[in-house]
C-alpha cells in the first residue's frame, strides 16, 4: 500500500515508483543526470513519490555547482548552498522543493515538513506542497492531519489526480480503524468485522503464487 508524495519537473520528468521509493528529476532538461543521482530508495512508510513539480521559476533553475554536490551525494553542502541561493532567488521554488527533497534524504522529516510549510506560506497557491506534507503526516500515522492537508491540497486544485488517490488511501486507513474498532465494542454487529475484514484485504492484498511451469512428461528409453 503506497502513498504518492510530490517533487520534481513537471512535464519534464514524471517517474512512478511502486515502492517505498524517493527519486527526483533535479532539472528541467529531460536529458539530465540528476534524477540518477539520489538513492533509489528510502526506506519511509507510506512514501512513495510520483515526480512532479510546479514549472520552474526559469529554464536552468538549478545552479551548476549544486548540481555537482548532489550528483556527489554531498547533501548537507547542497544544502547549505541552496540556502545560500535562494537568499539571492527567493522566488526559485524548485530550489525549496529539492531542499526538501534532499531532507527527506537525510531523513531529516522535520526539516523537511517546514520547507514544505515554508513554501505553503510563500506560494499559497501551489497543492503540491500540502501533498507532501499528508505524506509526512501518513509516515507517522497520523491519519487526520494528512487527510486535513490533502483536502487543502484539492480545494486548491480540485481535479489533483495525485492527492485524490491519496485522500481514497487515507480513507481507507481511516474505515479500517474504526471498522476494527466497532467489531471490537460491539462484536455482535458482524457487519462491521467484515467490512473491516475487507478493507484489510485492500490495504495488504496477498502475494500472488509464482507460475509454476508445466513439467514435462518423461520418456523411458
């Protein structure tokens, strides 16, 4: 069961990943080595990144030189060099969203959760921030906080594919507690055990049997 944050170019690079995966497309050029040079995996419940970003304040948005400290995996110096950036380019969001992005590679959440925030209150406009922060919230299982900024991220962008398959999951995770709860309180209301019998199977489908292949037949000589 996978939860879809958000962070990179879009119309450039869109990749989906059905693990708990964070990759990043650091460029506009559709060609560029960055999006390789982040781990493909961190290991975040309920994270799974879908990379899209809002379109780039300019065509090379990313300085050269933290291009080279990223694809060397020096992320605290990127860091610190976009902070510097950006107090000349305070406008440049794609700048705060690898910001973000690179936290979450450090697993530094909370620093991450106020860039997020930081750029909510900046680009007040943009879902996709409020996205990401549901996500953070999903990570640490709370369920309501995330659905509270999921819905801001709709009313800012009703028809946002990414956060309503997010609010469906969360939910999800929200009947089933509930649904667990009641069969608990009132086990006699059968109902309420199967419905949430059902939604578990949503959320944790079984693992498929591998194919066997058909043995051949053997011949005696």
């Amino acid at each position: 069961f996978f939860f879809q944050a958000e962070d990179g170019i879009r119309d450039h690079c869109v990749t989906g990943v059905q693990t708990c995966a964070l990759p990043i497309c650091m460029s506009a050029n559709p060609n560029s080595e960055m999006s390789n040079q982040l781990s493909e995996s961190v290991a975040v419940p309920f994270l799974s990144f879908l990379i899209i970003e809002p379109d780039p304040v300019m065509k090379n948005a990313i300085p050269t030189h933290i291009e080279k400290l990223i694809k060397e995996r020096k992320y605290p110096d990127a860091i610190q060099a976009i902070d510097a950036a950006l107090v000349k380019t305070p406008r440049n969001v794609q700048l705060r969203f690898i910001k973000a992005r690179l936290q979450v590679e450090l697993r530094d959440f909370e620093s991450a959760r106020n860039t997020w925030i930081e750029i909510t209150q900046q680009f007040p406009e943009l879902p996709e921030p409020y996205n990401n922060l549901a996500a953070l919230a999903a990570n640490q299982g709370k369920w309501i906080e995330a659905r509270d900024y999921l819905e801001l991220a709709l009313k800012l962008r009703p028809d946002y594919v990414t956060a309503q398959g997010n609010l469906a999951d969360i939910y999800l995770r929200l009947s089933d507690r509930y649904y667990s709860s009641a069969s608990k309180l009132q086990p006699n209301q059968r109902e309420y055990g199967l419905r949430a019998k059902a939604i578990k199977e949503i959320l944790n489908p079984p693992a498929k049997a591998p194919a066997t292949k058909p043995v051949s037949p053997t011949t005696k000589p």
